[in-house]
C-alpha cells in the first residue's frame, strides 16, 4: 500500500469538494450525500439551465458553467475556485458521456467520434493537472476519478466509452504511485450499470441480463470506500467484471457483444468519414 502524508483516514465531514459534471446522475448524487454530510460542495456543468435547476433545488451547492473538456474553461475555473475557495481539497473527476457508436457508420464526424475521449479521459487529465498545486497546498487532500466497471472489460456497443475509462483506471493507478509521497490520496471510483440519464442510449438488449444498482446505493457504498482509504471501490457487478476479465477474457467479451449484430444491421455505409467541423 502507498503511503502518504495524509494522517489519517477521510472522514468526508467539513471539506471543500469539487465535483465535475455534478448536474444529474452519479454526481448529483455524490453532491447530495456529501452536503448532508457538512461538506462544502461546488458543482460544474456545461448546461445553465440544469445548473440552475440544481441551485433551486439545493441552494447550498455553489454552481459554476464550466465544460471539462475545454482546457481553456479549466484554466478559467481553477481561478475562481482558488480565489473563492481557497481551501479546497478535495476533487472528484466525475463528467463523462456514454454513447452506443457504430465504428462502420460514416456520418460520425472525426471531431465528434471521439468526443468521449475529450470530456471522460483528456478533461480528467487536464482537471488533475490543473488543481495539484491548490490540493497541495491543503494539510490533507483528495483525488477522486470515477471510471467504470467497463474499465476492465470491453464493451463493443460503446467502444470509445470502455477505452476511455480503461485509460481512466491506468491514469489513476500511475498518479497515485506519482502522489505517494503528497498529503494527495488518489481513489478511483468504478461504477456497475448504475440507474442514471447516462444509459438513457441504451435499450434492453444492450444491457441483457445485467442487474441495475440504485444511484444512492451505489454511491453511499462508494462513501464509505472513501472513509476505509479502500484505492480501488467497485460498488455491485464491478467487482465481478474485474475478476471474470482475468479468468474469462474472452467470455466477458463475448457476453457484452449481444446486442452488436442488430447495430451493425442498420449501418448505413458511406464512402468516408465527414470531415471535421469548420
């Protein structure tokens, strides 16, 4: 196990924690639990009006407009929450889209097809980057990455997606050897299929048979992964999906490719890719 300056375990009480893409889903939730808790929570989003809803809602989480995925709008954020809240320690990297993408349509734009990779992996890396200066500056501090239970195995529906968080999983493993010796502890929070908008793109036979795991649930298990420095929390089915990925590769492959030759029936071939947006 690293060590780290941190004395201590988390106790998740009168912190100042930044939460990337807290608008709905996973991060909603983790901002709800955590204020309950005593916590100072900021939440950014891309979306103003699903901002603005959540301040309505909860008034006592303070809201930026920020998108992840533009290195320029972090730069912008990391300002602010400095000059606001100087005594910030603890981030969760949590923004992320999940697409279903057919590899063989071309009317997937270059710039767009790899959208996943610029908000889920490319944002996370910026945003850690970023915020270790402020982090270390705090006595005790923390690095959240949520990744996901497709970080160990592919998911052929949604290949950007899987490739994403499987670079989410090897990022966190290396930042945390790079940060052993820092008051910075790195978690990486995998969540199974998790009831959220984020599956919303998904029908009943992409996700055959796969049990569903209640957002609150999920995320009062990921807590208290926190709170027993557990590095590595697999809430549910994740657990499963890392150990049958070392046995049974291939089965797990396998098993997640059902619903593949009905997306590939309704390709709709063209000679090349679109070219970028101007």
């Amino acid at each position: 196990m690293n060590r780290h300056r941190y004395v201590g375990r988390m106790k998740l009480i009168d912190d100042v924690i930044l939460i990337t893409g807290g608008t709905s889903g996973i991060g909603r939730e983790l901002a709800t639990q955590l204020l309950a808790r005593g916590n100072t929570i900021i939440v950014t989003g891309r979306d103003r009006e699903k901002l603005d809803r959540l301040t309505r809602e909860q008034p006592r989480i303070h809201t930026v407009q920020s998108d992840a995925a533009d290195a320029k709008s972090i730069v912008t954020l990391y300002a602010r929450v400095k000059g606001e809240f100087p005594a910030l320690n603890v981030l969760i990297n949590n923004a992320g889209i999940m697409r279903k993408i057919n590899l063989h349509d071309r009317e997937l734009a270059l710039d767009d097809i790899s959208r996943e990779i610029d908000t889920n992996l490319t944002a996370l890396v910026r945003m850690t980057a970023q915020f270790l200066p402020l982090l270390q500056a705090q006595p005790r501090a923390a690095i959240v990455n949520v990744s996901s239970g497709l970080a160990f195995t592919p998911f052929p529906p949604s290949p950007i997606y899987g490739a994403t968080k499987a670079g989410v999983h090897s990022f966190t493993q290396s930042l945390r050897v790079q940060l052993k010796n820092t008051n910075i502890k790195v978690f990486e929070l995998a969540p199974p299929y998790t009831r959220t908008p984020l599956q919303d793109a998904f029908d009943a036979a992409d996700v055959k048979g796969a049990p569903v795991m209640e957002v609150d649930k999920m995320v009062r298990q990921a807590l208290k992964g926190m709170e027993r420095d557990q590095w590595e929390i697999l809430p549910g089915m994740s657990k499963v999906l890392r150990f049958m990925s070392r046995v049974a590769p291939g089965f797990m492959v396998k098993a997640l490719s059902g619903s593949v030759d009905s997306m590939l029936a309704q390709t709709k071939l063209l000679p090349a890719h679109r070219p970028q947006k101007s």
